[in-house]
C-alpha cells in the first residue's frame, strides 16, 4: 500500500538515512513532491519496505546462508577465495606502481617537447622563459 511519507518516515521505513531516500528522488527511482510548507512527501510502499526488511532480518537471508553452506563441488573454498583476492591485491598494487612510472615518463617526454620547441623559438623572451623555468 503506497503511502506519503515525510524524508525521516521513509528513511525509517526503508532503513535507509533521509540523505539518501533525497538521492533517490534526484535520480528519479523514488517519486516524491512537494507540500505546501516546501518539505518532500515520499510515495512508499510500506507492505513491501517492511517485508524486505523483514527478509533482511532472518537467518536464512541470503548473505548469510551462503557464507554458512559448505562450497559443492568445483566451487572456490573460503581460503581459496582469500587467497585470490590477496593475489588481486598484489596485481593492483603493481598496477598502480606501472601507471606511476608511466605518468613519470609522460612528463618527461612533455618536459622534452617543451624543451626542444623553445629551442626552435626564434623569439629571446620565449627561450628566456624556459630558462627562468629550468633556474637556469
């Protein structure tokens, strides 16, 4: 049963803060307007945000009957999933040094084109800007 809500009774009702019950409505996946005094009264099915979070609540949730079931056959075993996020990890993590030594060399090449244009500068102040820049 849909109902209008103010941001704080939708929150409660969703279990979700009233910052982002006002996100939803900007992006346009909760259907709200404005009263008269200018705060936001949200339409929400109350039936059904109760429900969900009353499916939330029970130990058969999703989350954790899956985390509390042993793994079938083929399937990767916690430690096996600890370990290849752990690998992931150390990808990431060499990932990120290589993206830092290729930054490095991009500026170096952009610092040599600079360079060898002003060279090719017939004007003194250009070559005299780069020389300040350089403390040269």
């Amino acid at each position: 049963m849909l109902e209008q809500l103010t941001l704080i009774e939708a929150g409660q009702a969703l279990g979700i803060s009233p910052d982002a019950v006002r996100m939803r409505i900007k992006r346009g996946s909760m259907q709200a307007e404005k009263d008269a005094e200018g705060r936001w009264l949200v339409w929400v099915d109350v039936e059904q945000a109760a429900a969900e979070r009353e499916a939330e609540r029970e130990p058969d949730a999703i989350g954790e009957r899956d985390l509390e079931r042993e793994p079938e056959q083929g399937e990767p075993g916690a430690e096996a999933l600890r370990a290849q996020i752990e690998a992931l990890e150390e990808r990431i993590g060499e990932l990120k040094e290589e993206r830092d030594f290729l930054r490095r060399q991009v500026d170096t090449l952009i610092f040599a084109q600079g360079m060898a244009a002003q060279k090719a500068l017939p004007n003194p102040e250009r070559r005299g800007l780069w020389a300040r820049l350089l403390g040269r």
